[in-house]
C-alpha cells in the first residue's frame, strides 16, 4: 500500500533524478488506499497534492469520494463533493455516483434523491449505477414508494434497465407491486427472471406475512426447474 511518507519519499527522490511527482501517482496512491478501506490515508493523500503543487482533478476526488463510499463516510464524500467547484474541479456523473453509493451504504436515502434530483436539475444525465444505489437505499428504510418512483423514472430518463436493478426495486417493494413486476413488469422491459427475481418476490410476500404467495412462488421455482438456493429457503 502507498503510504503519505512513502510518496513524500517518492516526491523528493523523483526530484533529484529531475522528474516530478505527478497527478497520475497521486491518483493511484488515492485509489489503492481506497481499495484497502483506508480511506482517511486517501483523502491524507488528497490534502498534500496541494503543498505538493500538484493540483487534484476530477480522478482523485471521485477515488477520494469512492474510498469514503467503500466505508459509507457519506459526510466526507458530500464535502469532498461541495468542495470541488471551490477548487475549479468539475464534477461529473462518476463524482455524483460515488457520493450517491456514500449515502446508500450510510443509510441516508432522503439525501441520496435530493442528490439524484439535484443532477436533473443542473441537467447532467444519472444513470443505472447512481439510481439502483438511490433503489438501494430506500429498500433498506422500507420507502418502497420512493424505490418503484425511481425505477419507473428511468424509463423516462431512457436509462436501461437490467435484471439486477428490477431484482433490488422488487426486494423494497410492498407485495402486490413485486408480483407486478414479476408476471408484467420484466417483460416488458425484455428482461427474463432470475432466481434472485423470485427470491426478491418471496422476500416481498413475506415481509407481510402473505405465506399462501410464498408458497405458490416456490411452486413456480420448481415447475420452471429453477434451482432453489440458500436464500430462497431462508426467505
């Protein structure tokens, strides 16, 4: 793993061999210490490419802001998010998607639409990966309202959908409307259930109690031959 001091070190060396550190280095140090969850040493190394004088562009605030996302600092993406114009960065949609996934894995999916919306409005297009983490969001604080009205919305944002965001908005859904989505919804969106679908359906079905459903749909499983897995016993 890159550490401060280790490019503090590389800065000087790369120095007297008459090179300079540069905003590529910076960006993969920003990128590793994300991947390894140490996202305070990301956005360490965010913080000296200034007194380095080597100014951070897009790329390093989405790493800064997808390291923070990895551990759901959604606080820290939304200011790293707001501090970008301030430092004549231009945000782009990889940057919203990164504070979005933030809020969704910090549980704060009011600020997550407001953020989505946000984006309309300044007319930069969302696409599938900032809505379905949006989707994930409101299914895990059960607004269901809110997870289909997205879903829906991205037919008029002509954002494809795939099986596995059909799959997350049925799993935060009330009963009726995942049953929708699984006998008419997939269809016509060309898309072809999956195991994760019915497990989604069941999940739904059973959140409310409604075992006669559960049953009939685990009927199905078996009549289409598909294979039942952990998940689908477990719900």
């Amino acid at each position: 793993m890159f550490s401060l001091d280790a490019m503090m070190r590389h800065n000087h060396a790369a120095l007297d061999i008459g090179q300079e550190l540069n905003v590529f280095h910076c960006n993969a140090a920003i990128t590793t210490h994300g991947r390894c969850k140490a996202w305070w040493q990301a956005l360490t190394m965010l913080e000296f490419m200034v007194p380095a004088r080597v100014p951070p562009d897009s790329f390093c605030y989405n790493s800064g802001m997808t390291a923070c996302a990895n551990v759901g600092q959604w606080m820290v993406a939304l200011g790293l998010l707001s501090q970008m114009p301030e430092v004549h960065v231009m945000s782009d949609v990889i940057s919203h998607n990164a504070a979005v996934t933030a809020l969704e894995r910090g549980n704060q999916w009011a600020l997550a639409v407001s953020l989505l919306m946000a984006m309309r409005l300044a007319r930069m297009q969302s696409d599938l990966v900032g809505v379905s983490a949006v989707i994930r969001a409101c299914k895990v604080d059960c607004c269901w309202h809110v997870a289909l009205s997205q879903f829906v919305h991205m037919s008029c944002l002509q954002i494809e959908n795939d099986i596995i965001s059909c799959n997350i908005a049925m799993s935060a859904s009330k009963w009726r409307p995942s049953i929708e989505f699984l006998h008419r919804s997939l269809a016509a969106e060309g898309l072809v259930p999956d195991i994760a679908s019915y497990n989604s359906a069941i999940g739904a079905c059973s959140k409310e109690s409604c075992w006669t459903l559960c049953l009939s749909i685990l009927t199905l499983i078996e009549r289409i031959q598909f294979a039942t897995n952990t998940i689908t016993l477990n719900t």
